[in-house]
C-alpha cells in the first residue's frame, strides 16, 4: 500500500544532521521563528521569504533545496515533543488534517502558539501564501506572489473554460483501482482542463472502483500520474482493455504526480502542463473526428 | 525470607531502578546533572525542566501502570478462563476501541483531546458487553474466547466501512492511533489508570483463593461453593475495564498482557497471587523499556509502541507453541 511504503521511505531517510540553525535566526523580534509540519507549508514558507526562520519540519520536506538542511522533529506520525520543546519556535504552523492531533493538543497545552494549514483548492493556497507571509512578517512579498499566483490561474481558467469537455479516466492508485470524485484535489485539475470525470458524483472523494466501472464510461483519455519517489510502482495495465477508446488511440498521460499532489504555489505549474497535454489529446480527437 | 519473595522484592526494586534509568532517555540533550537538578527542583534551565516534568515523567509513570495493568489483566483471564491463550485484547476490545476512535476522529474532529480517549474507552466496553451477552446467550462462558474473535471481526468491518467513507486523512489518523504511543499521555492520565489499576488489584487479592479453585476446573470449584459465573462475570469487567481505560489514552499495545504471564508462571509462580504480583512487576519492566526503545531509537521519529510489543510478542507466542510442542 502507499502508506506501507512512504512509512518505510521515512524510517529511511531519516538521517539528516542537526543544525545549530536555530540558535543564529532567533533574534528578530518581527520574523518569528517557525515549526513547519508539512512539506508544503515549508514550500510556502520559502515562497514568502521565510524559509530562513523555520528551525524545525517533518519528513519529506525536500523542496526547495535548501529545506532539505532543516531538522527534522518528527513525520506525519509522531512529532518529537521534547525536540520541539527544545527548540522554542515563536510559531508552529500545522497541517489540519495530516498532523498527529493528539500531539497538536499537546503542544497547545504547553503553550505553544499553533495555526493550522488546511487548503483544498488553488484559492486557499493563495490566502494561505497571504496569511502565512503576514504572520511572518512578509507581508509585501506574500501580497505579490499570492497575486501573481491568482492571476496565473486566472489566464488557465479563461484559456480553457470554452474548450469542449472530453471524458477522462484519473487513475490515482492501481491496486486496488482507485480514482477521484468531488472534493478531492486532484478533481479541480479536471474541471479547469474541461475533463468530464465519470466517477466525479461518487459518494466518497476517492472511491475504490473495477475496471467493469470504467469500460461502459467510454473513456477517452486517462491520466495516470506517476511519482519519482514510487519507482517500483506498477502503474494499472491498460494495454489489455484496448476496447477503451483511450487505450486503442494511445491517449495515457503520465504527469508528475508529486508535483500535481503537493498544494503549493508549484501545482499550478502542474495544472498548466497537464491542461497543455489534455488540449493535444483533444486535438486528436478532434481530427479524428473530422 | 523464601525464594518467590526474595525474587519479588528484587523485581520490585528492578522497577524502581528501570523507571529512573527510562527517565535519561530522550531526544532532547539534558545531561545528567541538570536532569539531577530538575528533579530535586532546583532546574536552572526551563526547557529542561518542562521536558523533564511534563513529557518523560508522565510517559514512564503512564509506561509503569499501563504495563502493569496490562499483564495483570491478562493475568486474570488467563487463570479465570484456564486458557492460556487468553488477552484483554481477544475480547474485541481494541477493535471496539478502534471504532470509537474511528467514530470520534470522523464526527467530532474539532475537539478529539476529550472526544477521542472517551469515545475509545466506550468503544472498547461496549464490545466487551457484546460478548459476555453473546456468551450468556449460548450458555457457555467458556466459549467468550471465540466470541470475542467474532465481535472483534465485526467492529472492525464496521470501522473499516466508516473509514472508506470517511476523509481520506481520518484513516491514517485511525491506523497511526491504533499502533499505541505513549508520547500524548500527561500526568492526569497516569492518576485515573492508576486508580483502576488499584481497585483492581485489591479485588483480586481479595478473591485469589476463588480465582485459585476456579484453575481446579469449573465443577470443583462449584463444589468448594465458588460462584463460578459470577466471579468470571466480575472479573472479566474489571480486565475489560482496566484495559479499555488503557487503550483510550495509549492506543493498541498488542501482546503484553499473553506474553508476561508466561513469563512469570516460568519464573515465580502459577497461584493468582503469585501470578499477579509478578505479572504487574514484570509488566511494569517491560513497558518502561519498550517506550525507551519508541522514543530513543530513531534520530527523528519515534517508533509507534504497539509495533515493538506485538514484534517481541509474536515471536514469543511462536516460542511457547514450539515449547508446548516439545513437551508432548
């Protein structure tokens, strides 16, 4: 499962080196030093111009480079309540619903000021950039790139809201099956590339299904992100089922998935290349058609 | 002085030592005479003395009650049901706890701190009444064993269905929850195991005798005019609610409870009295130490306690069935 194996790249890569980091940053009284529980709210942080004041973060923050360097106290399991005592961050900001709660309750007991990262669409990154820069303190530069940011997405929303919708398979998992319906992620990407998802009114966002599901749907293209992180992943076999207009025409598309599922300024790069990639296969279609 | 309570009173002292030595221990770099200092309240450094106080002690205080609690729990049900196979854990009641948790992690995720440990806690008890209703219905306490097999089975699916539906993040939050820690417990926690625990060891000294005829089997026990439904009845409550009580605040801590009275039939005893003091002893040893080797093992991270109890457990559950094999 994919929980089985990020658990065992975590006890993995452990072993990054404690830096003496915290002891140089924590003198300004306006930048307060942070404790970032997420890989992307440490993207964000340094998309503000705070990455130099977080002292401490999980597992898996690996973007930008220089996050790599940081601490760690912790992963989505377990956070290190004594190291996080240890350090004294004048902040720790959170991940709702990725972060061990009854830890998070912990360290509010212990006085610990914590405000809490939960996005689900491309506006809430933005806000998120807002709020973030603002609390510490970098106002201006949060301001532009939340703006730039919106305006981007702005652009890729008008450039394909007229285009026609072709129908569209997102294969998030493949053993078992699993795609995505309203309320997940990744079905915003679908919306804005005009992908008509069979499966978005399931009840549940990402529902497990059986390729019996997906054969009537007549599906004509199907998304299959791939992560670096996954080498050994065996992607769904789609060659055998060529009675799939997608499989008989050759319209698989494989994005990076790690880039597609972190919740950062850097998803729209994403949604920019995977619109890009939809319009071809619309093209094809298209023509095909003609 | 004889041979069991000389080995006792060094088990005793062996708790003791293990439970100042569990304190050393930690991520955080306190040295030794500061952690001196801090204990004898005259701690120089803040951070050093809330680690000290407010993390490390409460978690080797909760180690030692929840260890003791724990074997003793399995103690019990091993000498009442004359199984050796017999845990807290087969009556359902971490998978009742589990969909407690569940339950409390989906509805009510805005305020888990209180929500969470009671909703386990309910959980848990709930599936133990399942079971003593079901064994009361077939007329046969000593199938509860097989009982507690199928409620677990069943609370479990139910969980599993709620999770399917549920947000997707709620099932890692249940999953990581169930594997046990000990690093979110605080020193209220340790009071009210604590008095469980209490009230359950005065019961059973008071009634070890009855506990003792009930291992000469149910009709001569009858016959020395124990009640024997009755005494397993309250028995199997004040385990189910020991353990449960346990559960809530440190998760699943698999195994302790079948694998230290092994131990202590080995060393000590096989009498209840014998059994339990020994077991509480042991228990309390062996937890303080695995949640040494949870917190301190990995540079970074901690090792969630359940995994460590249930790896020792299960090759030691092989051990005994090769032993058993040997024998006969």
């Amino acid at each position: 499962m994919k929980l089985t194996s990020l658990l065992f790249t975590l006890l993995l890569f452990s072993g990054a080196t404690y830096a003496e980091l915290n002891k140089e940053l924590t003198n300004d009284e306006s930048k307060p030093t942070i404790i970032a529980l997420a890989p992307h709210i440490v993207e964000m942080l340094y998309d503000v111009g705070a990455g130099e004041q977080i002292i401490g973060t999980t597992s898996f923050a690996d973007y930008p480079e220089a996050a790599k360097k940081i601490p760690r106290i912790g992963n989505y399991v377990r956070l290190q309540l004594e190291r996080v005592i240890e350090l004294q961050p004048d902040l720790i900001i959170a991940w709702k619903s990725g972060n061990p709660s009854d830890d998070l309750a912990r360290l509010e007991q212990l006085g610990f000021n914590i405000i809490y990262s939960s996005p689900h669409t491309f506006e809430d990154i933005a806000n998120e950039v807002r709020s973030f820069a603002k609390i510490t303190g970098h106002t201006v530069q949060g301001e532009e790139v939340a703006t730039k940011f919106e305006q981007a997405l702005i652009k890729i929303k008008k450039r394909y809201q007229d285009k026609t919708e072709i129908t569209g398979f997102y294969e998030l998992w493949s053993r078992p099956l699993t795609t995505v319906a309203k309320g997940s992620w990744p079905q915003q990407f679908l919306n804005i590339c005009k992908v008509k998802n069979p499966f978005e009114h399931v009840i549940t966002p990402y529902p497990q299904i059986s390729i019996e599901q997906v054969l009537p749907a007549s599906v004509e293209l199907i998304i299959q992100p791939l992560s670096v992180n996954q080498k050994e992943r065996e992607a769904f076999n789609w060659e055998d089922w060529s009675i799939i207009p997608a499989v008989a025409n050759k319209q698989i598309l494989q994005p990076d998935a790690d880039a597609m599922h972190r919740m950062t300024l850097r998803s729209l790069t994403a949604l920019k290349d995977l619109c890009a990639e939809i319009d071809q296969t619309r093209s094809f279609l298209q023509q095909k058609h003609s | 002085m004889n041979k069991v309570s000389t080995s006792l009173f060094a088990l005793a002292i062996l708790v003791i030592l293990s439970a100042l030595a569990a304190i050393t221990f930690g991520p955080a770099d306190i040295d030794s005479s500061q952690l001196m200092a801090c204990l004898i309240g005259s701690c120089q450094n803040q951070i050093a003395n809330i680690v000290i106080w407010q993390v490390r002690i409460p978690r080797v205080l909760v180690a030692l009650v929840a260890g003791m609690g724990l074997a003793i729990a399995g103690a019990i049900l091993q000498n009442t049901t004359r199984n050796p196979l017999a845990d807290p854990y087969l009556f359902g009641i971490v998978s009742g706890a589990g969909l407690g948790a569940t339950i409390a992690n989906i509805s009510l995720a805005d305020n888990l701190t209180i929500a969470l440990p009671l909703a386990a806690f309910l959980g848990a008890l709930f599936s133990v009444i399942i079971v003593v209703f079901i064994a009361k219905v077939l007329q046969r306490m000593e199938q509860l064993l097989l009982a507690g097999v199928a409620v677990s089975f069943m609370l479990a699916s139910i969980t599993q269905f709620i999770l399917y539906f549920g947000e997707p993040f709620a099932t890692n939050r249940v999953i990581f929850w169930l594997m046990g820690s000990l690093a979110r417990v605080e020193m209220s926690n340790f009071y009210v195991i604590a008095s469980i625990l209490l009230i359950a060891m005065i019961t059973v000294f008071a009634l070890h005798r009855q506990i003792d005829a009930l291992l000469l089997g149910d009709e001569s026990a009858a016959s020395l005019g124990v009640d024997v439904d009755k005494l397993r009845l309250l028995m199997l409550g004040i385990c189910a609610a020991l353990t449960a009580t346990i559960v809530a605040y440190c998760g699943g801590i698999g195994f302790v409870g079948l694998m230290i009275p092994h131990i202590v039939r080995q060393l000590i005893g096989v009498t209840t009295l014998k059994l339990i003091i020994g077991s509480a002893l042991i228990g309390a040893i062996f937890l303080i130490w695995v949640d040494v080797i949870a917190r301190s093992s990995l540079p970074h991270a901690e090792i969630p306690i359940g995994i460590i109890t249930s790896a020792l457990g299960s090759i030691f559950f092989l051990f005994i069935m090769y032993r058993s094999r040997a024998i006969t």
